[in-house]
C-alpha cells in the first residue's frame, strides 16, 4: 500500500507506541485513584502536560487533554457560551474554511442567540488579518480561524490575527492540528486565548488530543462529572496510555520537525513534479498554496476528472489519497473550502487532496505520481468514450 493521506492520519511511530504499552499491560492504574499505582499514573499525565504545553507553546496557560481536535474545537464554543453571553458578546466570527467541526460547533450557538458570521477567503485560501479586522464588531466576542487548512494546507498568519484580536479585546482561537508536526506553534507569540492540537496526526494514538486555554476560568466543562479531572472541565477517566503517547509523539515532532518538514516538502514536490510530467503541466492546477510553501498537503484540480472516481479507482491499487477533509468524505457535496476560495462546484468535485508524512519514501512517491496519471488517462478515456 502506498498511503499519501497524511492529513487524515498518520501511521503511529513505533517510539511511541513503545511508550505507551507499559500503561496498557503494567502500569494500567487510574490515574485519579489515591494509592501508589494510580498515582503513578497521574505522574505520567502531569509528565505528558508539561510536555504538549512545550510543544504549543503554553506555558502561561493550561493544557487540558481532550479525545482529539474535534472536541478541544467543541470545548471552545460551548465552552465560552455562558461567558460571552454574560458580558454581551454574543458576535462570533468564524473563517469560511475551518475544520467542520469548528463551523458546526459555531453554528449551534445560534440557538442561544448568538450571531455567527464568516470571514471571507482570498483566491489563494488566505484568511488576511485585515479582513479579519474588517468584520469586527463592538459585540464581537470570539474569533476563530485555523493555522493550517486542513484541505489545501494553506497557512494562515495567526500571529498577525492575534495581534488583531488582542489589539481589540476579543478572545481568539485557532485549530492548529494541520499546523503541528510541519510548522512552529508558540501559542504566547500568537497571542491566541484557545488552541487546539491532535496526536493522530503527529504519528501518536488517535483517540487523544489537547487544548490550550490561556484562562480557564471563563470555560464552563463540555463534560460534566469529575471534579478534579482535567481541571473540572473534561470529566472521565483520563486515557494514560493514549496521553503518554501522545507527549512521547510531541518529544519526537520536536526534536525532527526541521528535518520532517524538509522530507515532506521534498516529497510534495516531486510528486507534483511527475503528475506534470506525466499528463502535462497545463493539466495540473494547485488550489491555493504554492508548491513550494511549507506543509505536507497539496491539492490539485484535474480539469475533467471526478475526484470520487479517481480515488476509488486508486483503492483498487492500494494508493490512498482524499478529496478533502475526512470528516466530510461520505458526503457528496463539493468541498466548502474550495468553493469558499471562489471555485465552481465542478472544478471542486475535481480535486484532490495528497499529503506526506516522514514514513513515505521518494520511491513510492514517484510510483504514485505514475499510477495516478496512469488512473487519469483511463478515467478521461473512458468519460470521451461514453
């Protein structure tokens, strides 16, 4: 199998998963018990917070472990409710390419009165602090827009909205799960009040991510019960296996992430180089970023080409790419994203999305490029023909 889908998963790196199995055979104790066994445990979580919290950034703040990137997203908007509400800033605003998650979480504040509104796009999937600024208002309460889409692998300039934010008195939060593992996350320098990351994407466990709160008094709990888990604000007993991962994940994103971003950006690069090469440059167009920006995600538009096709047709082979977001992949509707940045529907349903990990190898990077066009020529001979 050739896996070029890095933005919905990464494979766990074996370091890891070294270190998490002590906490699932020996060291399995809860980590809120009082006895030894199950202190130990906690030692182990407290261990893997100062640890995550180096890893953003976040050391004025707090760390609070959560399942993944979705609920630390959750845990924002519903957990500022009351607050927002309490001092009259019912106004969110929202970019117009964030995670699903982010966009369904704000919209379900509506219900309580709250008006959420969504901060344009530039063509090329930028999310500019001056449009930012320009949507404020006095009522604004909450902003939040991602460091790295998880489609196209755009950057944003969160520091530069930070400074925005912080400039007018609004809490700003932002979804650094793309962002994390390829690009620097200083949660101080950004000056955001919320960020959220998640391990699966780093080649930790799936099952365990983390959000960073510079203030957690003004956050009501998602999940309640459990007074002295997670600071009152996530009830359950804590997953020590899956945190003690994901901390031995971040120790190692750290200590290589110069070196991985080198061999992503490499291989992103040499893939799109033999598409072109293989079915024609003027065939091969990048929606949004450039190809030599930074991140391991690409997403290319086929002129043509139904991308749902295409991709089935590549599972046949064992190649695994995207059309976008996992999250979003059942669903038929062109990507909210790409029509976001001003494509048509039909251009959308002919895009991909490629994505590399340190775990792929120029080799089958190439090989893939190859089978793709090869998949290509086949799809658009057969659509001519029919």
């Amino acid at each position: 199998m050739i896996y070029l889908d890095a933005a919905a998963t990464t494979p766990i790196d074996p370091r890891v998963l070294e270190s998490m199995m002590p906490y699932m055979i020996t060291q399995y104790g809860n980590a809120g018990t009082l006895y030894k066994f199950g202190r130990e445990a906690n030692d182990a979580v407290q261990e893997a917070r100062a640890r995550v919290s180096q890893f953003v950034g976040g050391d004025q703040g707090t760390v609070i472990f959560t399942s993944g990137g979705s609920e630390a997203n959750n845990l924002v908007f519903y957990g500022v409710k009351n607050y927002l509400k309490k001092i009259g800033r019912t106004h969110i605003l929202v970019s117009a390419i964030e995670h699903d998650s982010v966009l369904r979480a704000a919209e379900s504040l509506k219900k309580d009165g709250f008006v959420v509104e969504y901060i344009p796009v530039l063509t090329n999937g930028i999310v500019s602090s001056s449009a930012v600024e320009r949507c404020l208002r006095r009522d604004t309460g909450l902003v939040s827009v991602m460091y790295v889409n998880n489609e196209t692998g755009v950057e944003n300039p969160v520091y530069d909205i930070g400074s925005v934010c912080l400039r007018h008195g609004i809490l700003f939060h932002t979804d650094c799960v793309q962002a994390a593992g390829c690009h620097p996350i200083d949660a101080e320098e950004i000056g955001c009040n919320f960020l959220s990351v998640s391990s699966h994407k780093i080649h930790g466990p799936k099952g365990v991510g983390a959000l960073y709160v510079k203030d957690t008094s003004i956050l009501s709990p998602l999940i309640c019960g459990g007074a002295d888990q997670e600071f009152g604000l996530r009830g359950g007993t804590e997953n020590v296996a899956g945190i003690v991962g994901f901390e031995r994940a971040c120790e190692i994103s750290c200590a290589q992430r110069s070196e991985d971003r080198t061999a992503v950006s490499i291989f992103k690069q040499q893939f799109v180089i033999e598409l072109q090469k293989q079915i024609g440059a003027d065939r091969v167009h990048i929606n949004g970023t450039s190809l030599l920006a930074p991140g391991k995600t690409i997403n290319l538009r086929i002129d043509g080409v139904d991308n749902e096709s295409l991709i089935l047709m590549l599972d046949s082979m064992d190649i695994c790419i995207s059309a976008g977001s996992a999250c979003q992949s059942h669903e038929s509707r062109p990507s909210h994203v790409l029509t976001a940045m001003g494509l048509s529907a039909e251009e959308a349903r002919s895009s991909i999305r490629v994505s590399f990990s340190r775990m792929n190898t120029e080799e089958e990077v190439v090989k893939a490029a190859q089978m793709i066009a090869s998949s290509i020529c086949a799809l658009q001979m057969h659509t001519a023909e029919g």
